[in-house]
C-alpha cells in the first residue's frame, strides 16, 4: 500500500499517516459561512482538499474513506444580511450553500460524503455545551456560556501560542461575564428577530467553535483522522475546536492529524477589496476562465505555500490543459494506469506542484493512457470538466473580429510609421495567444489563427479579453 505522508500543524513536522482505521478513514473540513458568494481565497481549501480526498480513495479505496465539510448557517453575518435585504435566513442560506455546490463543482471538486449544516445539529451543540460545563471546563454568565482557557491545560498547544501571546495579539472581546479575556462563547442569548433555539441557560444561539466539535463528533466520533482549513481558522477557531473537544472526550481524541492551507494572493497582492483585486468564483468563471484551468493554478503551488493568482499563470494553464486534453481525446480513464511517480509526488504531502511535473513527462512522452488516469487524481482531463474545450462556435463572434480589426489597423499604421520596434512586439504578443500577421492575396498584412485548430478559440472571452490587454499596452507604448 502506498504510504502517505502529511504535515501535521498539531506537531510541526511531516509524518506518515496511519489511519486509526483503515477502513474507515475520516477527514473533516471546515466549510463556509453561508451569506454570500464563494470569494477565490475560500476555493483553495475545497481544491486542496478535494485532491487530499481524491489520493485517500485512491489508497484506501472508495469504501473506506469519508469526507465531511460542513456549512455554517447560524451567524452574525447571516443576521446582517437577512436585515439588509428582508430576506429570511433560510432563503438566504439555501441560495448561498447551492451557489457554493454550483461553484466548486465548476472547479471540478466532488462533493463531500457529509455536508452538515450547523442548524440541524443544535442539539448535539447544547449536550456538549452541558458536558463541558460539568466537567469544570465551561460556566454560564448572564446567559452565556463561555468556555474557561484556564482550565485546560492544553490551549495554545496547536497554534503555537501562550494564553498572554493570544491576549496580545488578538482583538478580544471584553465582557463584564468573562472570568478571562480569551474566554469563548459557547452559547449566546438570541433576541428580537435573531434566530434561536431553547436551551438550559435561555433562549440563545452556538457560538461558532462548538459547531464543528458537535458535528464532527456525530458523524466521526470522538476521534477521527484529518481535520482541515486554512490557515486563517489555525487560531483562534481550530484552537478553540481542539480545545473544547479535547477537554469534553479525553486528551487524546478528536483529530491526529491538523492540515492548513496557506493564503492567496492575486498578482503579487494581497486580495483586497480596497484594492479592487477581490474576486469570487463565480466572477472568474463569468469572465470566461475555466473551471479545470482554476483548478489548474491552484495546483501548481503547494498548499503549505501562498498562492498568488495571476493571469498569466491562468494563461500558461490554459494552454497546458489544451495539449494535454488533445492528447488523451478518445482515450477511456483506467485508474489502474496512474503511474507511480505522480502517486508519489501527491503521497509526499500532496505534492502537486511535483505531480504535475510528473504530468508534464507524461505528455511529452506521448503517453496518453497514463496522463489521463494520473491527472484524475488532482481531478484534470475528467469528462465533467471538459466542455470548456467544446463550448465555442467555429465562426468568429462580432467582438471578436471587432478585436482583430483593431489590431490589424494598430500595426499597419505601426508599419507605415516605420516603427519596426514596436509593430514587432505586436506580432510578438499576437504569436503568445495563437494568432499571427500574414499577407493574403492581396499583398495586405492581415490577423490570423495560426494554428487551423485554434479556431475552436475564438468565441473564448479570455481571447477577447487578451486582445484588450494587446491594445492596451501597445497603445501605452505608442
């Protein structure tokens, strides 16, 4: 059997995985909150993991491996958003979960075994909250109940940090019922219009730390394989996570191994809404990037690493993904061909910048069977994510030909100004997306595919778009 490898955040080192039970392996993933669209940086953990969920499969068999992800369905910003828009909160969180499913399905991610939602386990939340409370771990104030750091000695111990380091450096909330200012809510009155259920200490609401300790433990038990997110949940909420759920099953229980993936940036930048360079999903697919050469760029980095998204890393993918599905075309997916160096490469701490390498051989090798079945397992070359490949007309649309007129005029009149130096680079940029100047019939330079097979491009707005920036930067440079 392979052996697996993985960084565990809980020891700081990369250790082999061995499952408490190799016919049921579990892993947990904290999900999204639920109010609105998925932005890009919350599609790096689904695709992270998803590709993690794919390779444990793969080892441990479809039958033996279970995935959850929850969504979080109870929150301040769900309240903020019902209020905005009178929109009631289920209407709210059912668009949003379904949007959420829509997208990274786009991404080419297969849905979890479980997807539980905070709301349907309310229950399980109050009976942990209560056993928390009589162990000496949690007290109730004011109808809250609050979780007492003090009390266990092991908090911090995953983050890394001193209860006198968190106090510093994390914004607290300071309450006159807290007895520590890191103290967290459990449980939390509810009023007016705010969603919430009976419990013993009042009318109230979960706090969010609890959802995922109670959920987890229904569905896996006290202890169970991988838990996962990004590295922005590390602290404070897988710390509280591990906290409570340690302090109510045993020391040892809950999860052995904490996976976190690193942050994403776009273009070198932190991703900002002030500095406009905030996207989500949906509005990468809209603007016409495919769902398979997102998952692509993901890839390309390792997990433990940022990210930075870029255009032309989503440029130099989308080219990739053409060759290699040209490749494979006709060729049926055989799990049993995925070659050994690109199992390894995942079972070294999903190594998928490493794998796809290994990909790259294969396709200069011409071997088509194996490039196939090895990129199935960071979910590329599937059938369900090919359509981009299919989705456009042979015949040029209006924008485009608009475009390439442009372009035309632009370096003819370059040419008549004699102005070698930049009518080159025009060709030159032309060259990098598919498309050449040529002299027709009539001795006149004119815009061409060079490539007859590229003509399945052209109603591509990623093509329009690349023209745009053509123009653009010529026009600058003129």
């Amino acid at each position: 059997m392979t052996e697996i490898k993985l960084y565990n955040t809980k020891t700081r080192s990369k250790g082999v995985f061995t499952p408490i039970d190799a016919n049921n392996v579990r892993m947990y993933v904290c999900g999204p909150t639920v109010y609105d669209r998925a932005h890009i940086g919350n599609a790096r953990p689904v695709i992270v993991f998803d590709t993690l969920y794919r390779l444990l499969r793969h080892v441990y068999g479809v039958d033996h491996v279970k995935y959850a992800r929850n969504f979080t369905d109870v929150d301040d910003k769900i309240n903020q958003r019902a209020a905005q828009t009178g929109r009631s909160i289920r209407d709210i969180t059912d668009e949003t979960i379904q949007w959420f499913l829509d997208d990274m399905g786009a991404l080419g991610a297969l849905e979890p075994d479980y997807a539980p939602r905070a709301t349907e386990y309310i229950t399980q939340m109050i009976e942990m909250t209560g056993e928390l409370i009589s162990k000496g771990f949690a007290y109730a104030a004011e109808g809250h109940v609050l979780f007492d750091v003090t009390s266990y000695d092991g908090y911090g111990s995953l983050s890394g940090r001193s209860i006198d380091d968190m106090i510093a450096g994390a914004r607290v909330e300071v309450a006159p019922y807290k007895r520590n200012p890191m103290d967290f809510v459990l449980w939390k009155p509810s009023t007016g219009d705010q969603p919430g259920w009976e419990s013993p200490w009042g009318y109230g609401r979960p706090g969010w730390h609890i959802e995922c300790s109670a959920m987890s433990r229904e569905l896996f038990g006290d202890t169970f394989d991988i838990h996962g997110g990004g590295l922005d949940l590390a602290f404070p909420h897988h710390e509280n996570e591990r906290a409570q759920s340690c302090a109510c099953c045993g020391e040892d229980s809950f999860a052995q191994v904490w996976m976190h993936n690193e942050m994403l940036q776009v273009e070198g930048k932190k991703m900002s809404k002030s500095l406009g360079n905030f996207f989500s999903v949906r509005e990468l697919l809209d603007q016409g990037y495919p769902g398979e050469v997102i998952r692509f760029v993901y890839l390309s980095t390792h997990y433990r690493k940022p990210m930075d998204w870029t255009e032309k890393k989503a440029s130099d993918a989308e080219a990739t993904l053409r060759k290699w599905r040209a490749l494979v075309e006709g060729i049926e997916p055989s799990p049993n061909a995925a070659v050994p160096a690109v199992i390894a490469c995942l079972a070294d701490d999903l190594n998928t910048a490493g794998a796809i390498a290994a990909l790259h051989d294969l396709a200069k090798a011409g071997k088509a069977a194996e490039l196939k079945a090895s990129a199935a397992l960071l979910g590329l070359l599937g059938d369900e994510l090919g359509g981009w490949m299919q989705d456009f007309p042979m015949q040029q649309s209006d924008a485009l030909t608009g475009k390439i007129g442009d372009l035309y005029l632009i370096y003819i009149e370059l040419r008549a100004q004699r102005n070698f130096v930049l009518a080159d680079i025009l060709r030159d940029e032309l060259n990098g997306i598919g498309l050449s100047i040529v002299v027709n019939q009539e001795n006149v330079p004119e815009i061409a595919f060079k490539d007859p097979r590229n003509r399945e491009f052209v109603d591509n707005q990623i093509l329009v778009r690349k023209i745009d920036e053509i123009l653009a930067r010529v026009n600058n440079g003129s």
